[in-house]
C-alpha cells in the first residue's frame, strides 16, 4: 500500500491555516522523564543474530541514553535455529530416548551474545513448549506468509507441559546458566516473564493451566536467581471482557492464590504486564473522502485504561511498575493489508508520538508507574524494499519510524509542563480517537545536567489523508534569567526529512537500488534536521520561535548553551 500524501489537497484549497500556540515552561519540573519507548520485540529470535539483524540490534542500542531492552517469543522453540515470519527456535532442550533432558544453551547464548554486545538487553520471555514437553507435540512447525490465515501458526508450541517439574527444571538451568555466563548482576538488570498472550491460542489451555505454567516457571527463576526481575501476564488487551477477567484472576491468584510451585500463599510479581494495540481500517472512497486507511488510537489507549482500572483495585500491587509489552498500531506485524498502510511512511511515527505519550498521561492520572511501551516491530531478512511488513528498517535501510525512537533518545532529565492549544482533552482522545480536529501534541524535556530543553510537537491525525500545516508558535518560559541566547537544533519527521521511503518512491521504488540509491536511501534513513543549527535570542528567561508543521510530521527542538 501506498499512501499519496497530496492526493486530495484540491479538495481543501478552501481550508483555512492552523494556527496553534506551544508553550512550555522549563523550569516547572513534573519529575524524571519516564523513557517508556526503548523497547522493542518481535516473534523471530533468530533474526538477531543474522547480518541485518544484529546491525538493527546495534542500532536501538545506540537510541540512548537509557537501556534498551528486546523481547521476543520462540526462545524455547524446537528447530535448526533458522529465521522464518511468525516462527524461531533454539533447540535448548530436547530429550534423549529415555526421556531425559538434554539443555543446548548454544542458539539462545549466541541471540543474548549479540544483545549484550550491542547494547541491549534481554526482556527474556520463558516460552514457548519444546516439542519433547508437550502435551500435544504434532504438528509442531508451520510454515506461515502474510497471505496465509493467522490460525494456522497455533501448533505443538502452544500447549502446556506434559511435566511441570521438567518445565521448572529446565527454566531454572536456563536462568543458572544465565547466571554463570554473564553474572548475577547483569542477569538482575534484565526483565523475565513467562509465555505470551496465554489469553488468546499462543497459550491452548485454560487460566488455571496457564497459573501452573507460571508459578513453576516464578519458582524457578528466583531459584536460580533470588534477585532475578520477574512479571506478567503479557496478556492480549488491556482489561475489558475476558481479558479484564482474565487480568484480575492472574492478580487475584499472585496475591492470595496457593502456589502451584511452592505451595505458599502468593506468588511475588515484579511488575505487571499486558499489551495495547490500536486497530486500523481502511476506508472506501465516499463523496466527501477518498479512499484512504484510518488509524484508531483510542483502541490501544482503552487497552491501557482498563488495565489500568484493574490494577487499582489491588491495593498491594498497583505500586508495581507497569510495562505495556506490546505496544502498536495493529496486531500484527507479519501480516500486510491496505489497513496496514501506515507502516512506510510518516503516519507511523506520529502515531507513536500520540499513543506512547498518552499513555504517559494516562498512567499519570492513575498514579501508575509505566516504565516501558513496547514496539513490537524488528526486521525481516529477504524480503521486498517496502513490503510493507510492520519492520523497523527494510533490506537495511532505516524506515521513518526508527527516527522517533532517536528523538525520545534526544529528551533527557525532568519532564516539564508544556501546553498545545490544539492538543485535545485526553478523555476525548482515550474515547473517540482524533477522527475530527487534528491534535498538535507536545511532550517537553529539561536536563539541569546539560542545561538541554527539548520539544517535541506532534500533528497527528487518524485519518491517512492531507490536511492544512499547523502554523505553530513556541514561547519557552522558565530559562535561565542572564541566558542572552540559546543553540536550536530542529530535527524532523516529515515527507522531506528522516524519510527514506518517500525517497525511494521519488527513485521510482527500485527493488535492485543501484549501490549509490542505496547509500542515498541510507542516509535519508538517519534523523535529520530543517536547517544548520541557529542561536535564538532569550530575553528575561523566555524565546519564540515559530514553525510550520505538516500532517502526521513531527519536530523535535533541542535547545542548548
Ligand atoms: C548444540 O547446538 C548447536 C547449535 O545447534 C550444535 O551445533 C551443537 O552440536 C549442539 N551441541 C550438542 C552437544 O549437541
Ligand atoms: C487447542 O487444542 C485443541 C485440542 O488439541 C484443539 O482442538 C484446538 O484446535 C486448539 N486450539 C487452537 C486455537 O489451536
Ligand atoms: C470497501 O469495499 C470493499 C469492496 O466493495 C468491501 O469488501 C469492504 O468491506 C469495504 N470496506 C469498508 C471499510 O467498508
Ligand atoms: C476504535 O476502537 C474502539 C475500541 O476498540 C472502538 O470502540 C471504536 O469503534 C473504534 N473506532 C472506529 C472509528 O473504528
Ligand atoms: C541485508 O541487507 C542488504 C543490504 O544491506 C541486502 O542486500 C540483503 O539482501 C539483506 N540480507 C538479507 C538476507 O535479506
Ligand atoms: C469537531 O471539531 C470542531 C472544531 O474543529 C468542533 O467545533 C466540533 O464540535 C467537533 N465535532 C465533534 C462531533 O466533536
Ligand atoms: C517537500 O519538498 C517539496 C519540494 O521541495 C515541497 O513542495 C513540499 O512542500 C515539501 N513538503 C514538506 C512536508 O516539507
């Protein structure tokens, strides 16, 4: 799918400018910047430690400062170790013929190796079943393409153990080898969880099976490792329905359920986690729009919202931190559809922008401590330039969406106060989405360290369609009162900036790019900025400045000594 930024702009010659005011105040400090969005996962382990993938893997360990952090699913799967969409493994255990466990820790130990060397650390799921432990082991590898039905990857893998002490003793080797390969005080700055999505078919059995699957696999980890940072339940949707059900039961059980493993009372959470996903459409042309996709991001806010809910009514774990373990768009990133469009281009980042900082909000509101927003997105080896699968970069080459990821990384210290004129209320965008006025939003930084403010305004829409520019003004307060003047450096996302794929298209879409395309497309792949960096003049500890902002860009200020 490809979007035509500019195909309807006749029909809105009409439409007046957007004028909006951004005013921010830097030295109205709301406490420490949560640095929610260096997350990352994807279903394909093996992905990492190919070529492209352990370039990509460098690349989020660059994002800075903070850590990064990388979930992602098979790591227990049986097989050669070889990428596939929707499918990894590791062969870490198999049995020999008298049913006895045989660990290989070499394929897991060289995924986490190219971690640890990039900079990134694991978010390590325990899961799934290899096939010498199911209970239903036939068939047990599929072979899935994004023209095929997703049902058909819900194999031996998914079901529970046919042993649960097996299962706990092979958890607990891997978190001793862990151990022993990397030491106790690397291995307790990692996050650990157990399965994903047991709500849905990834997990094909009941609450109750999935409660053993995970007080074996609690008990095993802080056998090992007593110190060892362990949560969940990673389930599918926020809180409403059966997943809300399924949320507060997986709580209530942690909290004065019998332990399945110990036999105790309680099973201690680290933190608690559940995922969050917008739900997009596309739309057919009427008299008054053209055919076109829309975004839905109160979807993946309502998620967040009724966790949120559910997590309040228990008292003795809503301190807990919070992390949202996969956090996009739609659900699912091997998967194409014209609903799927926004994934190349501008929509994408922009989206991300609104939904991880609303989050934020949201969680501020319900006095949650949500330490991470998981993008579910990585990077799939042999594929088309702009397949239009939910990756990070295409053969190589960074897409749009990596270089929000590199503007969060720009904001460090307190977060402070900052206002748009034309960002709506939150309860209107947790409840009916940003379908009718367009939201300029703002999230702003302040590092006493480095004396750095930074700005990041957003113009995002649901809809995939052209809209006037914002034209915004930025008054900041609160600097320095003897600051004569500042360095601005204004960085952008745009159809012009950090944007390799409206570049590409300009090529003429080349599926064979010469070598000095593709140096061209890598470097479009990089944050880039409006201009060379100016000074802006401070009077009385304030500045102006002012800027023209497209649909579904967004601009991120950075202001220092
Ligand atoms: C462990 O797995 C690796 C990678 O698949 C393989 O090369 C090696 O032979 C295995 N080790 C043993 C002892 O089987
Ligand atoms: C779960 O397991 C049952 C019994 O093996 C099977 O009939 C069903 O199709 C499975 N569910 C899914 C979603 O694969
Ligand atoms: C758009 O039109 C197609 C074909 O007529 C139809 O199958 C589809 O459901 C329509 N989509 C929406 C969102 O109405
Ligand atoms: C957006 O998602 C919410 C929650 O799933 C749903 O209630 C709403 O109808 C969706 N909005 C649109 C316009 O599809
Ligand atoms: C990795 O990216 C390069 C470009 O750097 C591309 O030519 C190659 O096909 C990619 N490798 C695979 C296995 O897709
Ligand atoms: C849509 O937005 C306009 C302002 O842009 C506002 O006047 C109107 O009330 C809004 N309509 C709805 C249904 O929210
Ligand atoms: C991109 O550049 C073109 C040509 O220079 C210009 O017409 C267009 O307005 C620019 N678009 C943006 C979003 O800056």
């Amino acid at each position: 799918m490809i979007s035509l930024p500019y195909l309807a702009i006749a029909c809105l010659s009409s439409v007046a400018a957007h004028w909006v005011t951004v005013t921010v105040d830097a030295s109205k400090s709301l406490g420490p910047l949560p640095q929610t969005s260096r997350f990352f996962g994807c279903d394909e382990p093996n992905e990492a430690t190919q070529l492209n993938g352990s370039a990509l893997i460098k690349e989020l360990g660059e994002l800075g400062p903070s850590q990064t952090y990388f979930r992602t699913h098979n790591l227990l799967t049986t097989g050669d170790g070889s990428p596939r969409l929707k499918w990894g493994s590791t062969n870490a255990y198999t049995e020999d013929g008298a049913g006895n466990p045989i660990y290989n820790w070499t394929v897991i130990d060289n995924i986490f190796d190219t971690y640890l060397e990039r900079n990134v650390k694991p978010y390590a799921q325990i899961g799934f079943m290899p096939k010498a432990l199911s209970t239903n082991p036939d068939p047990y590898e599929f072979y899935f393409d994004e023209t095929l039905s997703y049902n058909v990857i819900f194999t031996g893998w998914s079901y529970p153990p046919k042993s649960y002490q097996k299962w706990a003793e092979l958890v607990y080797q891997w978190v001793k080898h862990s151990v022993e390969r990397y030491g106790a005080e690397e291995v307790n700055s990692w996050y650990w969880e157990v399965w994903n999505e047991p709500n849905i078919p990834y997990f094909n059995g009941t609450e109750y099976d999935f409660l053993i699957l995970h007080d074996f696999a609690v008990d095993a980890v802080r056998r090992a490792l007593s110190t060892a940072r362990i949560g969940g339940p990673e389930i599918a949707g926020g809180g409403t329905g059966t997943s809300g059900d399924y949320l507060r039961q997986f709580l209530q059980h942690t909290v004065d359920g019998q332990n399945a493993a110990t036999g105790q009372i309680g099973t201690e959470l680290d933190f608690i986690s559940f995922h969050a996903k917008g739900s997009p459409i596309y739309i057919n042309a009427t008299a008054a729009t053209p055919e076109h996709l829309q975004m839905n991001v109160s979807a993946a806010l309502q998620n967040a919202r009724d966790a949120f809910n559910v997590i309040k009514e228990f008292p003795t774990l809503d301190h807990l931190p919070v992390i949202i373990g996969e956090d996009d768009p739609d659900g699912c990133a091997a998967c194409a559809s014209p609903a799927y469009g926004y994934r190349n281009g501008i929509v994408f980042p922009s989206y991300t922008a609104e939904s991880f900082v609303r989050q934020l909000d949201l969680a501020a509101e319900y006095g949650i401590d949500l330490q991470g927003t998981l993008t579910w997105a990585f990077e799939y080896d042999g594929r088309k330039y702009f397949d239009g699968l939910r990756v990070l970069t295409t053969n190589g080459i960074d897409k749009p969406i990596l270089n929000i990821f590199r503007m969060f990384g720009k904001m460090t210290g307190n977060r402070v106060q900052a206002r748009s004129s034309a960002q709506l209320a939150l309860q209107d965008v947790v409840a009916n989405s940003v379908q009718n006025a367009t939201d300029v939003g703002v999230l702003a930084s302040s590092d006493e360290s480095s004396g750095k403010v930074a700005v990041m305004i957003w113009h995002y829409h649901d809809d995939d369609l052209p809209k006037p520019d914002a034209q915004i003004e930025v008054d900041v307060h609160g600097l320095t009162k003897n600051c004569k003047s500042v360095k601005l450096t204004h960085y952008r996302i745009d159809d012009n900036h950090s944007n390799s794929y409206t570049t590409w298209l300009e090529m003429g879409s080349p599926q064979q790019p010469t070598t000095e395309q593709y140096e061209t497309l890598r470097t479009a792949g990089q944050l880039q900025t409006v201009s060379r960096a100016k000074r802006v003049r401070v009077t009385g500890g304030e500045l102006r400045v002012s800027l023209s902002l497209p649909i579904h860009g967004t601009s991120l200020l950075v202001f220092e000594q």
